[in-house]
C-alpha cells in the first residue's frame, strides 16, 4: 500500500528532524524545507497528502506560503496545518481564513500532532472519494439522457412503421392486392425484429451495467456467428443484398457467448449499414499485440472514416451522421462496455474511401493439460 506524504516547512532544522523521524517511525513518506519559497516548489512537484507548516519564519511567513499554495490549481486542495507558538484569536482566525485546515501549538506533543494528521488525511480521502462519486453521477446522469434519447428514436421509427402499416391493412383490406399485403406484412415483420434486436441489445447493456456474475467459457465462434447470420440478421443480409466471408477456423478464446453473440452483430450491423453498395464484409481473426488475446474483426468496404469520427465511435451513445443512415451509437458504445468487461479492448482501422476494420480482442483459452 502507497504512503501517505507529508511535507514540513519549517525553518527550525532541530525541530524538523526530531518531527520527520518520528513521522517517519510512524509510517509516512516524509519531505522537508527550511524556507517559504523552497518548500512550495516541493509542494508544486511532489503534491504531499498533508502539509505541515511553521508560522513565524524568516523573509517568508507561514501565513504568505499558505496563501501562495491556496492560490495554485496543484496545491489548493491540499490540508495545511500550521504549528505556531502564537496562540491569540486573531492569527487562528486569519489562518482558517487563508484556508489552513488546524493548528498546532508549540511546543509540539507528537501524539497529538500523528493524531490530527490521521484525522485531516482520513478526510481529505473522503472528501476525494465523494468528488469522485460526484462526478461518476454527473456522467452516468448524462449518459441515461443520451441514452434515452437515443432509444426513444431508434424505437420510434419501427413502431410507427407498424402502425402505420397495420392500420392501412385494418381500413383498407379488401382494396390492397395480395401482393402488397404480402410486402406490407413482411415490412411489419421485419419492423417488428428490428424492435425485438434494440431490445435485445437493452437487456444486453442492463446486464453489463448491473455487474452480473458471468461464467467464462470456451466459446465456440463458428456456431455463433452462424446463428447470427441464419437468424438474427438473415433480413438484413437480405435487404441489403451483402456478402459475407468468414474463415473456416477460429483461434480458441473463452468468453460468454451470449455477450460475443451481442459483440458480432452489432459489428455486423454496423457493417451492413455502412459498408459498400452492396456491402461485402470479412471476417477474420489473428494474434493480437498481447500474447494472451486474439483479436477478431470484420472488414467493410464502405467509404471510412477520418480521424474526428474514429475519435467519437466507442464513445457512450454517441453518433455519426452519414449521408447513408444514422447510427453507430447504440451498437457500438455497447460493444465497447462488453468486450472491457470480458478483458479486451475494442478498436477501429480505417481511412477515407478505404474502408474500415472494426475489432474485438478476447482472452486465448489456457491450454488443455
């Protein structure tokens, strides 16, 4: 576990050493000055846990370092505590008003002193703890903002595919051929599965966010990907008129298949929308740069991207517009949360009119005894 540092400024060299070995039996990294300016350039370099400053000092008064140190962005927040043979009113006051967090009086008892350093360490880390939570809050506030945005959208335009077909076919039946009921009702599937896959990818999400206790597993890629492409994404493949190429052998990785399973689609997905006219993606699979993870990925041929977009891509709930559709966001900040919770990392290879390679990495499987 990494120590506490203190810092002590003071100008008396016979009561800093006594008080820095005595700090230092008692656990604490421990740095010294004997001038004002000497130590707020420590200050400034080593940002101590806790500050120990003298008052009465030369050329440079405790009170003109305490505010020197509240004044600069790196030492503002760190506890200062004067040690000081004045004991009136009026300095005390005007030490807390320049920000000091206690005071000491000399002569110094060293109990007392370990003991007030204990306690204005002991809040200064929950005081940093609470920023931190405060600010994870803060960003999980704005990502359910965006995130719900972005849902209510990607639902809205299927639902209201249904229902406007629906209530066509309930008004007019008699009057529409067969033909064109036939599509309108192979539209309101294929609206209706588009629905059930955002929803899938919901629940998907609410899992990793929920830090659901996961079983890892030898994963068998081959049968994966052909449930995605016979199943779950036949329309699509359809629609679109795509070609996909996947190799005949994977490399063997562990992972939970029902998260891989949602990492494949929504790469395919992606491909589908955005690759080529019509869309050829590759898939494929090799070592990647860790010795321990192999790195998957699928090949598009659409136009890329520069390297503004490639910088927002896993970014949470965010989206492209392209000239094509919209989208990227959902699918994409989802693949990233899965596969940093399976121990890999997610990634994108690409460039203006040359395509791009999006890539997963996953956890080699140990070898059979």
């Amino acid at each position: 576990m990494k120590k506490d540092t203190l810092l002590i400024i003071d100008d008396m060299p016979d009561n800093v050493i006594v008080l820095v070995e005595f700090l230092r039996h008692a656990g604490f990294d421990v740095l010294f000055a004997y001038e004002g300016p000497e130590g707020i350039e420590i200050a400034k370099i080593s940002l101590p846990d806790l500050i120990l400053l003298d008052i009465m000092m030369p050329d440079m008064d405790g009170f003109q370092v305490c505010k020197a140190l509240k004044a600069q962005e790196p030492t503002q927040h760190i506890p200062i505590i004067f040690m000081t043979a004045l004991t009136d009113t009026i300095n005390k006051i005007k030490g807390f008003t320049l920000g000091a967090a206690d005071y000491i009086t000399k002569p110094i008892q060293y109990e007392e002193v370990l003991a007030r350093i204990n306690t204005h360490l002991k809040i200064r880390k929950q005081q940093h703890h609470i920023q931190q939570q405060n600010q994870q809050l803060q960003a999980t506030n704005a990502e359910l903002d965006a995130f719900a945005h972005m849902v209510a959208h990607d639902l809205k335009n299927p639902l209201n595919g249904i229902i406007a077909l629906s209530e066509l076919l309930m008004h007019e039946e008699h009057q529409i051929p067969i033909q064109t009921r036939q599509q309108h009702l192979h539209m309101i599937h294929r609206a209706g599965q588009q629905m059930s896959s955002i929803i899938s990818s919901l629940l998907t999400l609410a899992g990793v966010s929920q830090q659901l206790k996961i079983t890892y597993q030898p994963l068998d890629m081959q049968s994966i990907l052909q449930q995605i492409i016979q199943h779950r994404l036949a329309y699509m493949i359809q629609e679109y008129q795509a070609t996909i190429c996947l190799p005949t052998r994977w490399p063997p990785v562990i992972g939970y298949s029902p998260w891989v399973e949602e990492i494949w689609a929504n790469y395919l997905i992606n491909g589908l929308k955005y690759g080529g006219c019509p869309p050829h993606l590759e898939l494929g699979a090799e070592m990647g740069i860790r010795d321990n993870q192999v790195r998957f990925w699928v090949k598009d041929n659409g136009r890329g991207l520069n390297e503004q977009d490639k910088s927002r891509l896993f970014k949470a709930f965010s989206r492209l517009n392209t000239q094509k559709v919209e989208g990227h966001g959902l699918g994409l900040s989802i693949v990233r949360r899965i596969t940093e919770k399976l121990g890999g990392e997610v990634g994108v290879e690409s460039a203006p009119n040359q395509g791009s390679l999006f890539y997963f990495t996953l956890p080699i499987a140990p070898s059979k005894p």
